[in-house]
C-alpha cells in the first residue's frame, strides 16, 4: 500500500476529507503493519498541508484586516483635517435636518 502524497491543487475540504477517511481506517484496525505505516505517514502528510493550508488562510485574513485598517485609518485623517469652505459647503451645524 504505497502512501498518496497530497497534492498542492487539492483544496483543504478534500484533504481534510481523506485525512478523516485515514483516521477511520486506522482505527478500525484489521491492517497489516506495513498498511497501517503507509496509512498513517499518509494521514501526517495530509495532516501537514492542510496546516499549511490553515496557516495560508490566516496569512491572507491578517493582511486584509491590516489593509482595511490602514484605509479606516487613512478616511478617519482625512475627516479630522477636512473643514468646510464656507461659501461652497455649509457646515454640519447648518444643515436641514429632514
């Protein structure tokens, strides 16, 4: 029983998926020592790149939380230092409220 490497175009459900599959043989027992060696240096490769894949997940959530930050952070500056022109716009005290 040769062990399948994952492949990197494997999506994390389908991974994640033949790592229970392993799971579950290996603990149902009834394999040969040499099965249930192949079996599970298969489980920790999978076991492996879905990790790999958790952490890339978690890579690209940080940075788009920072991305969104920097931008709130820019539009907040920008409000602190817009002041009306008075003759164009009138001031927030003077507008109709509705």
């Amino acid at each position: 029983m040769a062990s399948k490497q994952p492949s990197k175009d494997e999506g994390f459900e389908a991974l994640y998926s033949r790592l229970e599959e392993a799971v579950t043989k290996l603990e149902q027992g009834g394999l040969s020592l040499e099965e249930s060696l192949s079996l599970y240096e298969e489980g920790m490769n999978l076991a492996r790149r879905c990790q790999e894949l958790l952490q890339q997940a978690e890579l690209r959530i940080t940075r788009l939380q920072e991305s969104f930050t920097d931008g709130l952070s820019a539009i907040r500056e920008e409000a602190s230092e817009y002041t009306p022109d008075s003759e164009s716009e009138p001031a927030r005290d003077e507008l109709p409220l509705e």
